[in-house]
C-alpha cells in the first residue's frame, strides 16, 4: 500500500510539472497568424529526386529566437587573408651543384683541396692528375708545331696538313680539359707537363670528396661534388585543396630550429607536376636566399605561404550548414522567414569562408543556432523540434494535468 501511494505521488508532480510547462510555452502566447505561418510548407519527412531532405523556409517569434540563440550578421566583403603552413627540408639547388669529372685516365698526383666541406672559388686548382695519355698528347701537339715551322707555306697540300694535324693535336688536349693558355704555353716554351691541373667550375662548398693522393681515376669517375649555396631551397608537400593558393613567384618564408623565431623570406620556384596518390599532397619549393650560409642542406624547415584574397564576399564559417551533398546559409528577409538557401563557398581563413555563388552583399544570414534552424526546416517548418514550440507534446502533456486530482482521492482514502 505504501508502494502504491509512492508511485501515486510521484505521477502526479510529473503530470502537475508538465501541465504547468504547457502553461509557461510561448505557443500559448502565439498569435493565430504566427502559429499558421509557422506550420506552413507541411513538407516534413519529404525528400527531393536525388533523396536530400527538401529545406523549408521557416519563421521564428523573437521569444524564439532568444530561446535557441539564433544570432544575425551581414554578407559583407572584406579581405580574407590566411595562412598554409607545412613542413619541408632544405636543400641545395640543383642548378648550383657541379661535380667534378676527369675525361683521362691517370693517377692523383696532389690534392689542393683534401677536405669535405671545404669553400673554393670557381677557376681554384682542386687537384694535379698524372696521365701517360697526355704526356703522349703533349708531344703529339709539339711534334706537329715543329712540322708546321719546317713546311714551306708554298707546299700546297702538304703544309694544309700540317696545319690539320696541329689542330687536331690541339683540339685533343682541349677535349681533356687543357685550357687555350695552358696549350698556348705549351707551345712557346716546349715543354711537356707531365700534369694535368683540374678546377673549381662553380663558387662554393665541397660536398663530397671522393678521391685520395696517388688513388688511380678512370675517365667519367666524380672526384668532387661542388655546390653553390649562396640561395637553397626549401622543399615541402602542401595538400591538395590548397593548391590553388600557391602559385609561381608567390612569397614565402621558412623557419628553422637553429634560428628560433626568425622569418627567412622566399619565393615559390617551382610547383611539382603530379600529386602523390597516397597522401594526396604536391610538392612545392621555395628558393631561399642564403647569406653567410645560415641554411644547410638537410635541416628541417616550417614553411609558410601567406595567401591573400581581396575584395570577396565572406561570412563566418559557423553560419554555413554542410550536409555532405551541398552548403546552405538560411537568409532572413524582411518579414523574419528563414529561407534555406545553396551557396558555394571558396577559400577557408579562420572563422570566415568566401562565398562563391549564392549569396549577395548586404543579406542578413543566421550566423547562430543555425543547425537548431535547419533541423526545424528539415521538418517542414511546423516548429515540432523547437524549444517551447513541441505544440503537439504540450497538448497531449495538458490533458493528463487535467487528471492529476484524480489519484487524490485514493491517496486520502489510503
């Protein structure tokens, strides 16, 4: 008997609570023309040719937009500046980097330059090679000087080929890297150089050494790797959706550990061709000017691209409902509806999103609760899924508070 007069008790606060709840809606405070054009559309449930829930306009009393939070703003134009950020490594630029070849076969005689790392100026001797070829191509070339001083010019055809053997000798020596003074030299003092000098072709930084004192070469064979670092590049992957905001000669800046908090300024130089299918990212590299060579090759830089765009239509990002399918903005006209309407939106900055298509300058939009609103229009606007207008609930919760002096009378019997 307790038990019963326990649960008894309790249904009737429930049933009170919900009675006084109906009381205290704003539907009973609702007008006869606010309550139908609220109810207008009747479209709830129903779905388009693709199988998209139909959006219907919907129409909130001021005491119901304070309820949800629904907030207003303005399309407007402004300038919408962001910023891409990814990460990369820097390098040294290929068009800067040289190796250094032998085209004869010989020995290391002396290294000038016997260290990696080591800075040398373009024309700097960087070894002495020792060839039994050249000592040969050497007197080939004084053979055919002294042929072409001891043939009459009157000869004919015989001093014509002396003279095609003298400059064949010396193209030969030219193919091996003997530059026209040496050569000339050669020729005036008639001496052979049992060596062959090799220099720098580029300013820089020796990369890679990779020959020793008295080591034998073979034509073909890298000794050194040179590279000029005066500017390097800084390479990284920047994601597929923000490619269209990095462009050629765009500006650019790196930051690096070993420099914290200083921006080094670039320009993109180059946007790779493909995009990699797996992380969907395309490569992109900015060249970097590199003075007292701070930069090194191989260190890990953060690379920034400021994008800017003037003059856009923009709007705050909460204001735009993404279904998947496609972005809707409900617009407010004169009256107080709240159209759904289908926009295109550009670039992201923040909390604002450029709007392509669908929207004009000078629109209010819901820029709050707007999911609140959308999932009201999704019902056909008839106001069932907002705070205090559950009109259908309220009106089956009052029946019962009706009732709820009926178990009173138990409960005094009891």
């Amino acid at each position: 008997m307790n038990r019963r007069l326990m649960l008894a008790g309790t249904a009737a606060l429930i049933l009170t609570g919900c009675a006084r709840k109906a009381e205290e809606s704003p539907m009973a405070e609702m007008t006869a023309e606010e309550h139908a054009r609220m109810t207008a559309g009747g479209a709830q449930g129903a779905v388009d040719t693709g199988g998209a829930v139909i959006r219907q306009p919907v129409h909130l009393t001021a005491e119901q937009e304070r309820a949800l939070g629904v907030a207003y703003t303005t399309v407007s134009r402004e300038t919408l500046t962001r910023t891409i950020r990814t990460v990369g490594t820097v390098a040294a630029p290929e068009p800067g980097v040289a190796d250094v070849t032998p085209k004869i076969e010989g020995f290391i005689e002396r290294l000038m330059v016997n260290y990696t790392g080591a800075a040398v100026r373009k024309g700097e001797p960087l070894l002495t090679l020792y060839s039994p070829m050249l000592v040969a191509a050497q007197e080939e070339l004084l053979g055919a000087k002294r042929m072409v001083a001891q043939i009459d010019p009157a000869a004919g055809e015989a001093w014509n080929n002396a003279q095609a053997t003298l400059a064949s000798a010396r193209r030969r020596l030219g193919y091996w890297d003997i530059s026209t003074a040496q050569i000339e030299q050669i020729e005036q003092t008639g001496e052979i150089t049992k060596t062959l000098t090799l220099v720098s072709p580029v300013n820089g930084i020796v990369l890679e050494k990779s020959v020793l004192e008295g080591q034998q070469v073979m034509p073909g064979m890298r000794l050194f790797r040179i590279a000029d670092l005066s500017t390097v590049w800084a390479e990284g992957d920047v994601f597929e959706q923000d490619l269209q905001f990095v462009r050629v000669g765009s500006q650019a800046h790196i930051e690096v550990a070993a420099y914290p908090g200083q921006h080094l300024m670039g320009r993109v130089s180059f946007v790779y061709p493909t995009v990699d299918q797996e992380s969907r990212t395309n490569r992109v590299r900015v060249t970097v000017p590199n003075p007292g060579l701070r930069l090194k090759p191989g260190m890990y830089a953060t690379i920034y691209f400021d994008v800017e765009r003037a003059a856009v239509l923009v709007v705050p990002a909460g204001a735009v409902v993404e279904t998947g399918e496609r972005n809707l903005v409900f617009v407010r006209d004169a009256e107080g509806t709240l159209t759904p309407v289908e926009v295109v939106v550009g670039a992201r900055a923040g909390d604002r999103v450029q709007i392509l298509e669908g929207l004009a300058e000078g629109q209010t939009i819901v820029a709050a609760a707007n999911f609140l609103v959308d999932a009201e229009s999704r019902l056909g606007g008839t106001g069932s899924a907002m705070p205090g207008q559950e009109h259908g609930t309220h009106t089956t919760s009052a029946t019962p508070a009706k009732r709820d002096t009926t178990p009173k009378p138990e409960h005094q019997h009891d």
